[in-house]
C-alpha cells in the first residue's frame, strides 16, 4: 500500500469552513450540539454607495446550523463587522453569501447535506430536521429550493439518460396522514459502472398514474432513449 501523507490538522479544513469563506476562532462543546465561533475572512470595508473607505462599527452575530459533525448538531456563530462610511453615512455588513444565502438559516453545506440526506439516503426530513437542530419547515423550505436549483432547472439533467428507476419517498408523516413524492433516478451510471445513480425529479404522489403524467410530460427524444424502467 502507498505511504499515507498527513497535513497539519486544520479544524477550518476538517469542518469545510475554508470553502464558505469563514475561519473558526473559538468553540464549545456541549453534550446537545457545538458551537463555532467563527469570522468572516475577507474584509469588506468599501461604501456600496460612494466607493469610499467605511469604518468599523462593531460586529454582529449571524447563527447558521452547519452539517452535523459526528451526528451531533453543529451551530456557526459568525462574527459579522459592520461598517460605516463616513462620507455618506451607509451603514453596511461584511457580505456572507459564501457562507450562506441571504436571510438563510442553514449554511451552504449544511443544505447540501439536507439534500443528499434526503435523495441518496432516504431519510425523513423530520430526521435530518433533529440532526441539524433546526424547524421542519426550515429545512424542508432549504430542500425544496436547493433540489429545485441544482436538479430541478438543470437543463442538461436528462441528457444520456437511459435507465430510470422510480420509487417513492414519505415526504412527511402528520396526523392526517403521510405525504409521499414519487423519486425518479436515472440508473445509467449504475448500469454502465461509471457512477452513482442521480436524481431526475420528485412528483407529489405516489401512484402509476404520478409516473405516467411525468414521463408523458418529457418530450419524445426523451422517451425514445429509455431502455427501460424499474
């Protein structure tokens, strides 16, 4: 076997936080979840308005749940520096879009992580709601939006797909019932050794009839390059 080489430990690196623009600069354990403290890297002094040079004006606190990190919640807790410019008077924040999307409560990784939670390892989104410590709706809101963004308007997504493969999914179980989604994965990396199988769509509905509307709603290019469908 190949001599293994080791790096520094960097707990920015292990925790994907180099990626979303932060540096962590403090943490706490706790038994229920961690919490990081961290900064935002770049500064981001420049007046949005006039271009002059703005003044530090104190730093205010933006809470984000992170991917749980050995299934124990994990919270950022990122310093953000506000400025001032002095010849307008503009009060502005260090921008954090890396970290996050704006007004988001989830950072970028964590919704990623939402969102193969659900696809790839079938989970509920109640279960990936309690590993990240956040609200149902935050997280299902976060899922919809990021598989509608990556997969869903991706208009290359069905390109080479020849396999398909069709189950269902328990989207959420209340006490008037359960809700279900019909998933529709295309099976051709599988079938030709050259990868994992990927999401194509998920349709409200569980029955025949959910499936035969979708792949009647896909033009005929489409339908003609189907080998087949499990």
């Amino acid at each position: 076997m190949p001599q293994p080489t080791f790096t520094t430990p960097d707990l920015n690196s292990f925790c994907l936080l180099d990626s979303l623009g932060l540096m962590v600069t403090g943490q706490q354990i706790r038994r229920d979840r961690a919490i990081l403290e961290c900064r935002v890297i770049e500064d981001d002094p420049w007046c949005r308005n006039c271009g002059a040079e703005g003044l530090p004006r104190g730093t205010v606190v933006r809470k984000l749940a992170h991917l749980p990190l050995g299934w124990r919640p994990t919270v950022l807790w990122v310093r953000v520096r506000r400025y001032r410019c002095a010849d307008c008077g503009i009060v502005w924040r260090q921008d954090t879009t890396t970290a996050a999307a704006p007004r988001a409560k989830l950072s970028r990784h964590a919704v990623l992580w939402a969102l193969k939670s659900v696809v790839i390892d079938r989970m509920s989104i109640a279960r990936v709601a309690a590993a990240l410590a956040c609200s149902w709706h935050t997280v299902n809101d976060a899922v919809l939006a990021a598989g509608r963004d990556l997969l869903i308007e991706d208009p290359h997504r069905f390109d080479g797909v020849k396999v398909i493969g069709v189950d269902e999914h328990c989207w959420r179980h209340t006490g008037r019932g359960s809700h279900y989604v019909t998933v529709v994965i295309d099976l051709t990396p599988v079938k030709e050794r050259r990868g994992p199988a990927r999401l194509l769509d998920m349709v409200p509905g569980r029955s025949k009839q959910v499936f035969k509307t979708w792949l009647d709603a896909q033009s005929e290019g489409f339908r003609e390059g189907i080998e087949g469908d499990c």
